[in-house]
C-alpha cells in the first residue's frame, strides 16, 4: 500500500493538535462496496433525509481512508482521522443544489488487490473485517479539497497501451474450519467433486499478454488425491494434494492443507465474454478426501474501450521510468479519466489528442487509473448522520477503557471509580466512534490499536491499562447466528493448526515502531508495552455486573480475609506425572521466596477415583475445589488437560459447579494452563472461564487464561513467569493484573504456541495482596522457652504491624487472624494408571484463632494440642491482619522456631468440649424444619482449647448426617477473638434430601478428651416455598412485639407481607419488603397505619410470603392478644 507524504504529515498534525474532523454536528456516513468513482447528487440527499435546495454543493467536502486492511505493522504510516478527498464539483455558484448537479468521489477496493513486483503477478487478499468501505460527507465544509487536473501537453511517449489488467475474483467465506482465524473458506468439495465457476467479462480479450489464474484450495485428505483446474476446454493444472493425518487420531494436528496455484495461459487462445474455471477433486484412495474452495482470481488482458460502466485500469506494463500513453477507445467528451494510485488525492488527467499521457519517475510504483462519466458515477449507500466526536484529547490517560457502545454507562461508571480509587486520568472510547474516527468506518482491529497508540505515541511513560469492555467473535463479519462481536479481537492468520492458532487481545499492546505485524512463521517478539485486559460481556447487566463486581472486590470490607493468603495449585495426573511436577516446581519457588502465603496442594492422582456409567470422576476432588471456592483464594493454579468446559478428563471441575460457587466476598484470580477453557470468541458456547468471571455472585475476579489448545511445555515457561511476576516486591505496593499480565508474557512467551495466554478482568485491578507486614516480636511457651512449642504446652505470641518501611502502624487497630502449622507432612498419588508421586504438603493447622489489634500491637496465647508431628523441626505461624477504620491489611509469617516434644507441665483436664448444634440460625430447635440447603452452625467450648488436628489418629472436628461417612470440619473452626477456649463453625450444607434426618458432630479438646452432639431436623424441598417457623412474642404483648420467620429457600429473593387484623376482620396496619435472607425477626410496635396506638383486645397476624422468581406462595394466620 502506497501513502502519500500528505498522510504522514496529517498525522503527526492530528497527534499534536488533537482534532477530528468528526468533531461536527450533521456529518453524513456512507457505504461503498465497490472500487470506482461515486457521487453525490440531490436524488442521494433526499434518500438522507436533507434538503438539496438548501444545500451549497461547493461547500460539500467527503472523507475517507485508503480501503484494503488498516496496515498491521506500526512501521506503515497511516492517517489517525478520515482524510479530505479530492473532489470534483459539477455545479454552478448559486448555492442551491440542483437536479443537474453533483460531487464526485473515488472510492478505494474493499479489499487488497497489489501487484507483486518480484514475482511479476497481482495479488489479491480479501478484506477480512468488512465488505465495506466508509466515508463522512460534511455538507458545510469551510474547506474543500478540489482535484487538481494533470496536464500532458508537453510529454514525449516512451510507450503507448490500448489494454489493461482486469481483475475478477470468486471468493464466498461460509466455513471457519477451527471456528479460529481469519481464514473461512467456501464450496465443499466433499460430495459434488467437480464444480464450475463462470465469469462474466466486461470489454473483449486483448491477445497482447496472458491471461493469470489464483487458485486457493483447502484439502483434507488422509490419502491420495488431485485437484484438477481448467479453463474453458483447457486444462490449466493437476496438482496433488498434501496428505493431513486422520483428525480422529490425532486431534491437535493441521485441519487441512492449503494449496496455491498460479496457472497463466496465452490471451490470444481465448475468445468471448465469458470465462468458465472448472475445479475437480480426484480422491484415489479410500477414506476421508474433501477440500474447500478458498478463492479464485483472475487477471485478464482486455481492450481499452470504453463501456457504460466505469473501468478501474491497472496495467502491469507501468514498471520502467518512462512515460507512457493510455489510448481508449470510444472515448468522448463527457468521459472523464482519474489517476486513483494514490485513493486520497486523486488527479483529474486532461485529454491530449484523444489520449492520456503521464510520467513515471520511479520503478516498481503501481499506478492505477479509474474512466467514467456522470451517467456510470455511483451513489453511495446511506448509513446515518452523526453526531459530533472527536476521542482526540489533548492528554494521554493512565486507564482507557473501549467499550461497546450499549455499555457506555457501565464504562463509564468503571471510569469515574478509577479516577477517585486509583486518581487515575481515564479516557472511555465507545467502539463505534473509535472505528469511525481511526478506522473511517470500518471495524479493522488495526483502527482499535492505532486509538491506543495514539494516547501512547503523546507519554509513553503515561498510558498503562486498557480495558475491552465487550464480548468478542471469531466471526468479524456476522455470518454465524446469534453473533456477538462487539469488541472485536485480533484473530491469526493460522486458522488450519489447533495449536498455532489463536484470538489475542495482546496486539493492542504493541507500540513500538518495529511491532505490530506480528508474524507467525517466526519466534519474534513483540513485547507488550500495556496491560490489556478484557471483559467479555454479551448484555448490559453483565457489563453492569461485572463492574460492580470490581469494586466489590477492592471496596468491600468483608472481602478484607485471610483467604488473601492462600495459594492452591490444582494439577492433573495423566501424561507421566508432568503436571504435578510443574506444580511441584512452582509450589517450591512461591515457598522459598514468598513464605507468608500458605500452599495449598490439590492433586488429582492423590485422590480416589470411581467410575460412572464407564467414565473416571474424582467426587473427593471436586468436593475439595468447591471447599476451596467456599474458603477462598488469593491465586488458583491449575495445571493440565481441560477443555472449554471443564477441567481434566475427569470433569474435575465444570461449569455447573462454578454456577454453585457463591464466594463474592473471596474471589480467586485464576490461571489456568488448559486446553481452551478461557474461550471467549465463539458465541455459541461460554466457556467455564467466562462463566467465573461474569457470574455476578462469585466464580473469579479475573483469569490468566487459555482460549486454545495449548502445549504444556509452553505452558510451564508462561506459568513461570507468572509466578516470578505476580508478587509485589518488598517494600512495594501490590500489583495491578495489567503489569502482571504485561511482565508475565514478556518474560514467558514461545514464539506462537502460547500467544492464546489472555487477561480476562480489568487490567486496572490490583491483587488482594495485603500491603503492610506482620512482624512477631516474641513467642514464649510455659516453661520460658523462646523457639519450642511442644505439645500440651501453653504459648503466648506478642507482636507488631509494619508499614514497608518498617515503621509500627499505631492508627492500625483491628483483628488479626492467625494459623499455626506442623511440619511439612510427606505425601503421595494413588493413582494405580501413573508411577507413585511424592511430594510434601503443608496441611496440619496445630491452631486457628483471632487477635484484637490496638495500636498497631497484638498479643495471643493458646494451648499446643496433643496431636502434632513430634519431631523436632521447624513450624510456621502465617498472620492475616485488618484495620477496623479503614480499608487496609497486612500479612507475615514466621518460621524462627520449631515444633516437637511434651510439656512437662501437670495436667488434669478429662472433659471433652461442650458443644452447642444449630441449622440455619441459634434460634433452630432440635426437629425444625429446612430446606435443601441450610447452613450448619457449631459453637464448641473447652477450658484449654479445641483440636483441629488432622491425624488419623484424632481427625479433629467431623460431622456425619444420618450415622454415614464422619467429614472433616477443621477447616472451618475458628476461636472467638481473644479466645483459645471457645468458637464456632459454620458450614454449607447442599442439597439436602427431603425427609427426616440427624447430624452427629465429634469433637475433641487439645487434651484428646471426646465430645459428640447430635440434632435432629426435617427437609423439606424448594419446588414449594413454605414457611418453617412462624412465632410472635411476647405474646400477650405490650409495647412491642417480635415476628419470627424462616423459610425454606435459602438465598432466594422472597416478598413478605404481614397483616394486622382487628376481631371485627379490619386491616389495621400492613408492613411489606422484599428480602434474600431466609430467617428473619421483624419488630412491630402495636401502632395502626397512621401510628396511633391500637387498643387491647384479640388481633390477627397474617405472615404472607412469595418468591420474587417464580411467584410460589404460602402464608400463615396467628393470633396476637394486645394488653394494656
């Protein structure tokens, strides 16, 4: 592509001075699909609705930009806003347009049609992104570009021509084999194995050169086969096809072979205006043998004659200096012949002695000429009328945010977040403007990046994040149903390997001069210079959520816990153990560098397996990653065979699994090294990855995810790098995602294997990484030993909170969440299918407890029970602290002593712990009624503390329900602050059978000394909602009187409504809201609707109860005596 010196200039004055031409009321948006001269005229201004008569046709001025592709490459100067066309004006100076009148303009191809120099043929690309092209009308231009006339009075001809090079092309995209890349391909071959395709000529053949044929074919076959070509009765080619292996086998290798042929035959030999290619798929052997067509293009040498339609001229003889001469034949006087090489300023060549005459000064300059008359200009298509634009402003931002345009209120609400959280600069760009504006109309992802690189070319050191806010398609141009591409994604050009394909939403992060191509036959890189984050959103509430979920997550005080100091690393067990050893490798570099975070092993060849109806799945497993949903995670890393559903062959994880997670309070940033389970670009599926992220209650905060098969070798190098990139550093503040993802690929990328890696979530956000330090000034056991905890011994812990600069925080007052662990506790797999894996985990929490803060100091004792690892070595404390009067936190660890031996202090202790059993609520009484999920509440106390050990020996605290499987609920225990003698558990329980049942709870001080509890309760299902409690006390009331009630959808959205009725059946007073909670206690003091007291006597209360999602209902009538 050729771009005049006049562009480059433009650009720079665009960057520096920040205008659009866009930035105007009224300007008309056109659509041209065909190359060639268009004009406006009063029938074209009529059709958009103005008024020609009060219209100046010389104050009409038509923007545009050169068709083809935006160039990829940062190299290609480009203009940054629609460019002022020559024009030519056909009209008097009365400022009326009238009926005779019009303004002409050229328009570009769609589409990429370039001669090749070398190789000595014309090229042809189709537009992948549009089968348009814009323009902009401004019909009250202050300026006008009129074209300028070429006079070729005075030229000597080295060379005359009376033909030229037509051009014609068959191309029809209906199959994307991968639904991956911009490659789609047309007529299948696998049924009909001879097809014609016929082209109609528009002027006669010139016997002068040779007609050139393009042929692109897809073939898969898995044996021998030929394509043959003719043309006319001649037979222009027999190739054979390249082999691919049988897809079935061998899933991740090449879908197809393409084939090119470039087959050329002597003009003189062919007659007629019409050309008929035939195409024959020959399969000679059994098996599958199909192929597609991909294109057809034709170069043909016709007579330069004049027709009623225009004429585009190329001609590959204007390669020399020299100057040539176009002669055409039946020229007359009111045909008019532009020079088009350059589609911005086009020049009008005037007529000498019935013939065009110019000069070519340089070699290998591709000129290109365009005939017509009024009667052949074109109309446009009219699209719309803008209002103005102009997203040139006058400084860079530090956070863009581009967004479909439906969403512009949830960007905006982002935006205005951003600039008061963060005192970021932000900028919000609606996709629509932005393809306007850089693109001229059209949706080319290069126009997405050329707005980004604006920002960046006027601060580099000022831009940082970019957030997509919009779902995105394999498909740019809507041929597939229900198409969602919003925010369009860079898609490869490999759209053949399952491997080397990719959609990648780091080509808007490329701006330095020498990136942007991006290649795919090489291991260059371009290294991103921004954090690119997206939001794949399809509807506004799921943009509208998904932001809300954002500042949740760095807003909201119960988000502030310890679960921001774990870790899990989640691996699967095939392929030789290669998965838990990457995660081994991993687990051991986050445990020697960054120890205040506790590790957290899931490994699937470690848990049992069971087959159902013939197929493996891990129940165990699956029930460890809901716990760890239900705890939460700073990081979850997994590692292993996936797919866009699910994790492992397995199913160890899927998408209805997540739809149960309900962990706002605690969302994880994921990253998974999977095959495709981070898909966002096919409309017709969501991908697990999607799901947790847009799941408006829980699921992730954000995913490093994969949205391609991939391979584990590149996988490992990428996760690497991650890990090395996530944390802050000391002294330092948390990290935004953008800056991981950016360091993390930088560091981390193989060539094309692992360019799917992408950011879903917005780059701005920071890790939930606690920013201040917990520092431990002095442990003490008993006996007056400084760095021993033995077992029955009584420890008390004194410590501080640091800022980073190692100063004590003394306005931090709040609690402090502590966990102490044994030694790390050898482990292995089970798995009978792979060799024994070992590894060390880090499990055996000796004490969990809460510590209040005053002034930036803390201090806590507990008993060491008498179930722990007694070897002497090495313990660790891990501390969570958070402030109470601000959004602020810290985390520490500390390792400086060893756990092991006995106390020798004496004692007496034989009691078990007392334990307290509740559902749902304190107020549940043994026998009450719940629904399918309820929540199970524990209180246990004991004079010297509860064990939560893990050993087999002492599992610490269990429930069983109906005498089954006892299930561990250590993890769930925590002291009352202050406290190492009394606590509570709460825990879900789902999916409750309907029926009678009894819950049986084991516990055991840290003596060893037994407890047991047991409730009774009744579960009654949800396909009707029903009221499980209804009370009214005191009762007779007085002054005030409390209505209980519990019903059975727990976490469902429900209206309730209670009526007071007088004896004489009068409402007196009505009270109505709506609700999630499932037990509740409302107060009411004895007044009518108009707040006057009500006299003593019998009443009604009638408890009336509906659910918000299906309108089921229930109510109850009780009575209520009113005393004086």
């Amino acid at each position: 592509m050729r771009i005049s010196f006049t562009i480059i200039l433009t650009l720079f004055i665009q960057i520096l001075y920040a205008q659009s031409v866009l930035n105007k009321n009224g300007m008309i948006k056109v659509a041209t699909s065909t190359e060639g001269v268009y004009k406006i005229d009063s029938q074209f201004l009529e059709a958009a609705g103005e008024n020609p008569s009060e219209i100046n046709p010389n104050k009409i001025q038509v923007y545009g930009m050169p068709g083809g592709h935006i160039p990829q490459s940062n190299s290609i100067d480009y203009p940054y806003d629609p460019q002022p066309l020559a024009i030519k004006v056909k009209a008097n100076t009365n400022a009326v347009f009238e009926e005779n009148e019009a303004v002409y303009f050229y328009a570009d191809a769609v589409d990429n049609i370039d001669y090749n120099f070398e190789n000595e043929f014309y090229e042809y690309s189709n537009n992948v992104y549009s089968d348009s092209i814009y323009f902009f009308i401004d019909i009250n231009a202050e300026q006008t570009n009129s074209i300028a006339s070429i006079s070729s009075e005075n030229i000597n001809v080295d060379q005359s021509f009376n033909w030229y090079d037509a051009v014609y092309f068959h191309e029809v995209d209906e199959v994307n084999i991968l639904r991956s890349g911009r490659k789609w391909f047309g007529e299948s071959f696998s049924i009909n194995r001879t097809q014609d395709f016929t082209f109609e000529l528009n002027n006669d053949i010139a016997s002068s050169d040779e007609i050139s044929l393009t042929t692109h074919y897809l073939a898969q076959t898995y044996n021998e086969a030929n394509l043959k070509i003719r043309l006319n009765e001649y037979e222009l080619a027999s190739e054979s096809l390249e082999r691919v292996s049988d897809f079935t086998i061998f899933p991740y290798r090449e879908k197809g072979k393409l084939l090119e042929n470039r087959s050329t035959i002597a003009s003189s030999l062919v007659s007629g205006l019409e050309l008929n290619i035939s195409l024959t798929h020959e399969a000679l052997g059994a098996g599958r043998s199909d192929g597609y067509l991909d294109y057809l293009f034709l170069t043909v040498p016709q007579k330069l004659n004049v027709l009623n339609s225009q004429i585009v001229i190329r001609n590959r003889g204007f390669q020399q200096i020299g100057n040539y001469e176009l002669k055409i034949g039946n020229l007359s006087n009111d045909h008019y012949v532009w020079e088009v090489s350059d589609p911005i300023n086009s020049k009008e060549l005037i007529m000498n002695n019935g013939s065009f005459k110019f000069s070519q000064t340089e070699e290998r300059r591709e000129r290109k000429f365009v005939t017509f008359n009024a009667n052949s200009a074109l109309r446009p298509e009219y699209i719309g009328t803008l209002n103005s634009q102009n997203l040139k402003k006058s400084t860079s931002p530090d956070y863009l945010v581009i967004t479909f345009d439906g969403f512009n209120e949830s960007a905006q609400k982002l935006a205005s977040y951003r600039e008061n959280h963060n005192n970021f600069s932000v900028e919000v760009a609606k996709i629509s403007e932005i393809f306007n504006e850089f693109g001229s109309g059209r949706r080319d992802v290069s126009a997405i990046r050329n707005y980004i690189r604006y920002y960046y070319l006027k601060n580099p050191d000022k831009l940082k994040y970019v957030l997509l806010l919009g779902a995105s398609s394999y498909d740019f141009k809507d041929r597939i149903a229900n198409n969602t591409n919003l925010v369009p994604v860079y898609q490869s050009r490999n759209s053949l390997h399952p491997v080397f394909t990719y959609a990648s939403d780091d080509f808007y992060g490329f701006m330095n001069q020498n990136e942007g191509f991006w290649a795919e036959e090489s291991n260059n890189i371009d290294e991103l210079d921004l954090g690119i984050g997206r939001i794949p959103a399809k509807t506004k509430k799921e943009a509208a959520d998904a932001v809300n979920k954002i500042i949740y997550y760095e807003t909201n005080p119960q988000a502030f816990n310890k679960w921001r100091n774990d870790i899990y690393f989640i691996a699967d067990d095939e392929d030789g153990n290669i998965f838990h050893r990457d995660s081994e490798e991993l687990s051991k570099y986050v445990i020697d560098n960054f120890g205040f975070y506790n590790i957290n092993k899931l490994y699937l060849g470690a848990f049992e397996q069971e087959v159902f109806a013939s197929t493996q799945r891990s129940p165990k497993m699956r029930e460890a990653i809901n716990d760890m949903a239900n705890k939460g995670a700073l990081i979850v890393n997994y590692i292993g065979h996936g797919s866009e559903s699910s994790w492992t062959n397995e199913s160890i994880l899927n998408v209805s699994m997540v739809e149960e997670w309900n962990n706002i309070d605690k969302l994880p940033l994921f990253v998974t090294a999977t095959c495709e389970f981070g898909r966002f670009d096919n409309p017709n599926i969501e991908s697990g990855a999607q799901r947790m992220l847009l799941k408006p209650d829980g699921g992730a905060i954000a995913l490093l995810t994969t949205s391609r098969p991939v391979e584990s070798s590149s996988n490992a190098t990428l996760n690497r790098s991650f890990f090395q990139h996530v944390f802050k550093s000391q002294n330092t503040k948390p990290k935004k995602l953008g800056d991981i993802i950016r360091q993390t690929k930088n560091s981390g990328i193989v060539g094309v294997k692992n360019r799917n890696f992408i950011l879903l979530g917005d780059p701005a956000v920071t890790l939930a990484e606690p920013e201040s330090n917990v520092q431990i000034t002095n442990i003490m056991n008993e006996e007056g030993e400084t760095d021993t905890l033995k077992s029955m011994s009584k420890i008390t812990v004194s410590g501080l909170i640091e800022n980073n600069l190692k100063q004590i925080m003394s306005d931090f007052d709040g609690e402090l969440t502590i966990e102490l662990y044994d030694k790390p506790q050898a482990s292995s797999t089970i798995d009978k299918a792979e060799s024994e894996f070992n590894f060390m985990t880090f499990d055996q929490v000796i004490y969990r407890g809460k510590s209040s803060i005053q002034n930036g100091e803390f201090s806590f004792s507990f008993y060491v029970p008498t179930e722990i690892d007694y070897r002497i070595d090495k313990g660790k404390f891990s501390f969570y602290a958070k402030n109470d009067n601000q959004l602020e936190d810290a985390s520490g660890f500390n390792n400086d002593f060893i756990v092991g031996g006995s106390s020798l202090m004496s004692n007496n202790d034989t009691a078990g712990p007392d334990l307290a059993l509740y559902l749902n609520d304190r107020e549940f009484e043994n026998g009450n009624r719940v629904g399918n999920d309820a929540t199970l509440i524990v209180d246990l106390f004991d004079e010297h503390g509860i064990s939560i050990s893990n050993s087999n020996v002492n599992p610490g605290i269990t429930y069983s329900i109906d005498g089954g499987e006892d299930i561990k609920l250590n993890d769930f225990f925590y002291y009352d602050k202050d406290s190492y003698q009394e606590g509570t558990i709460e825990y879900d329980l789902q999916n409750l059978k309907e029926g009678n049942h009894y819950i049986t709870i084991k516990a055991s001080d840290v003596y060893n000394n037994k407890s047991q509890a047991t409730i009774e309760f009744e579960v009654i299902g949800e396909d009707d909602i029903e009221l499980l409690d209804f009370a009214i006390y005191p009762n007779p009331a007085q002054s005030n009187v409390n209505i209980r009630l519990r019903q059975n959808r727990k976490n469902a959205q429900v209206m309730v409504q209670y009526q007071i009725i007088n004896n004489q059946g009068q409402l007196v007073y009505s009270h109505e809201y709506t609700t999630n909670e499932d037990f509740r206690i409302d107060q009411w003091d004895l007044r009518n609707q108009n707040g006057e007291k009500l006299s003593p006597g019998l009443y009604f209360v009638r408890l009336f109860v509906r659910s918000v999602e299906d309108n089921a209902k229930t109510d109850q009538i009780k009575k209520l005596i009113i005393i004086n």
